[in-house]
C-alpha cells in the first residue's frame, strides 16, 4: 500500500518524524535512491510541517443549490486527516423567554442538506450525499482510513443542496496538513 | 545542537512518549528537552535523563462574555480576541482541544432544566486561531466543526509541536442571540524542571 524507501542513517532518516506513525520505510535500493533525488538531505533544513483547520462557509436559501469552487491548499500538496461540517439555520434561534433553546446534536436537519465534492478533472470524491453521511463534528471528525493526497493544482467544487425548510448556513473544515 | 545519529535517538526517546515511534517520540522529546527555555541542559542529550519530567497539562482560555450578535439583517457578529502563550515560553506540544459555549446566565428554577448535550449552541459561536508570524492554524468556523468536550476531546491527527516563543490570537465570533462565556482547553505537555 505505501512506496518502500529506506532513510539514510547518516541524516537521521529523511522521512519526517510527523509520518512514522502512518507508515514504516523498508528500503530496495538506497543508492538509487540517492542518485535520483540529490537534494534529499535539504529536506531537513526547509521549514517544517504544520497542521491546518481549513474552512470554507456556505449560506444556501431553502431548496435551493449553492456550487463553488475553491484550492483548499493554495497551491500546496498538503494531506487530509478528517473532516467536519455544521449545518444551522442561517439565523439563530430566539427564545419566547431568556435564553433561546438550542437544538439537541446530532439531529435530522444534516440529512436534508447534500454535499458534493468534485476534483476539476472530474473525479467525485464525495458524491451528492447528506452532510451527516460523510462528515463529522469536533469532538468526532470524520477520519479518513489513510490521510488523503491532495495536489496542489487541483481545484475542488464543491456542491451545497439545501432540500430542508429553512435557509442554512454550512461550514466544512478539512484538517490538513502541508509544509 | 547537531543531529543525533538515529541509533542514539531510541535511547533517547522518553517514555511518555514510547507511543508513538522512535522517530517522533524523539522529535517530541527533541522538541521539550533540547529547548533553551525550558533545560539547563538543553545541548546535552545525555543529562536529559536527569532533568524534570515530561508534565501534562490541561490549559484554560476563557473569554468570559462575548455579548450577542447585533440583530439583522445582516447579522453582526460580536468580537473578542485574546492573545495567549500556552507554554508561557517554553515549546510544549499540544494533543487535543475541547471547548464550553454557555450562557453567560444560568439557568434558574427549582430545580434549573439544563440543555443536553451536544447540542447547536457551539455552531453559533466561531473561532480562529492566528500565530503571531501571522499564519492561521485554525480558519474562522463555528467552534462546534475543531473542538471536542472531555469526554470526546478534539484529538489532533499527530501531536502538535508549539513554538514556546510564538504567541496566538483567538478570535472568538459569537452569532448567537444571547451573551455567552466560552472556555477552551488544550491538552498539552511541557517539560517541568519545577522552575
């Protein structure tokens, strides 16, 4: 499932610490390796890998679709771990008395709104499904089995159906990681 | 400090950290005790050993009031901002986060009827995270989509190494209708040397 490649000893090992625990390196052929990537050994002086919680916010009016278009990596190959989304009513509720009465998670509203995500060559990732199908929350994120690979050039559209009675307001954020 | 040949970097690995591989159970051990502001010994990888113990720690942010949203449309959404250091200095290493959205009135009655949990409170509160290089570590979203709770902490994907000399600005947008104190806790661990 995952490239063999082997880390040299003398640099401590090229692979990022970050990664030992998705994958072990086994090595076929270090010499080769080495002729083919020579700058191998700067990767240890450039920058370092950082975490991101990127966000992207949606306002879909009732049965209505809302479709846009976005690099969620500005440009950077970055890998995905999870995914979380929140669907509300794009206005919060108000009460008869102080304080306003909030809806009990997880509910049914997250089913009546759809979303797609369709690479710019047009493989689906996420086919037109409810949000709560393929997404989760902060406090469980929907993981993904292997943290995903995305290009850096690749755009991503992104499909908002909204089949329930009431504006919405939706916000996706990825957990993603680039350097 | 010059790298450490990888043969030496297992010895050196603490065992809080065994979990999680030779390779990055070091760079955390790395990341804790090769740090100037928090070892006396911190370019000499052999005395670690002697030097005060990996330390976990549950630390709190609080905004105590984020007043209500000014009504619409559009709705305005109240601002509060803090500027912390987690590690007070020292680089820690932050595991999960978990998050409370509350009115900032309790409820009254005898006895008060509570909300279950969880519910769509948080959704109406967003919350951004900016390092003071400027890069954002956690875009504007409702605090329900990154935070957990104790029982279900927001459990990062690997352990997040902070910089003891960077500062953080949390942006907290309330949306809601009703003032709320919102309180925040990272998950971390330092280095304690008892100093």
């Amino acid at each position: 499932m995952y490239p063999d490649w082997q880390f040299p000893t003398h640099a401590g090992g090229y692979g990022n610490p970050l990664a030992s625990t998705y994958l072990t390196p086994t090595v076929a052929n270090l010499d080769e390796l080495c002729e083919k990537l020579p700058t191998l050994g700067a990767w240890l002086r450039t920058s370092r890998v950082t975490f991101l919680d990127r966000s992207i916010t949606f306002t879909v009016p009732k049965g209505s679709n809302v479709v846009q278009t976005f690099n969620l990596t500005g440009g950077f190959d970055a890998l995905v771990f999870s995914r979380s989304a929140t669907v509300v009513n794009a206005v919060a509720p108000l009460g008869a008395i102080a304080p306003p009465v909030y809806a009990v998670l997880w509910n049914t509203r997250d089913q009546y709104v759809e979303i797609q995500v369709e690479r710019q060559g047009g493989s689906v990732d996420t086919e037109q499904a409810p949000s709560i199908n393929n997404f989760g929350l902060g406090l469980d994120p929907n993981k993904r089995p292997s943290p995903e690979w995305w290009s850096g050039k690749d755009l991503r559209e992104f499909t908002i159906s909204n089949n329930s009675g009431a504006d919405v307001k939706v916000t996706i954020t990825f957990t993603l990681v680039l350097l | 400090m010059a790298i450490i040949d990888p043969a030496k970097q297992a010895a050196l690995v603490n065992p809080a950290f065994a979990n999680y591989g030779t390779a990055y159970g070091f760079r955390m051990t790395e990341w804790l005790y090769g740090d100037r502001n928090s070892n006396p010994f911190w370019d000499q990888p052999d005395k670690w050993h002697t030097v005060g113990r990996v330390a976990f720690l549950d630390r709190t942010v609080t905004f105590t009031s984020v007043a209500a949203a000014t009504a619409g449309p559009p709705i305005i959404p109240t601002v509060a901002t803090q500027q912390v250091n987690l590690g007070g200095g020292k680089n820690v290493i932050v595991f999960a986060r978990m998050a409370t959205v509350v009115n900032t009135v309790a409820p009254v009655g005898a006895p008060p009827t509570y909300s279950v949990l969880p519910n769509e409170q948080a959704s109406f509160v967003d919350l951004q995270i900016q390092r003071q290089s400027g890069f954002i570590d956690v875009e504007l979203a409702p605090i329900q989509n990154n935070f957990g709770f104790g029982w279900k902490p927001n459990i990062r994907p690997v352990p997040e190494l902070w910089l003891g000399n960077e500062t953080r600005q949390i942006t907290v947008s309330n949306n809601g209708n009703n003032a709320v104190k919102v309180v925040l806790t990272f998950l971390l661990a330092l280095l304690d040397t008892g100093r």
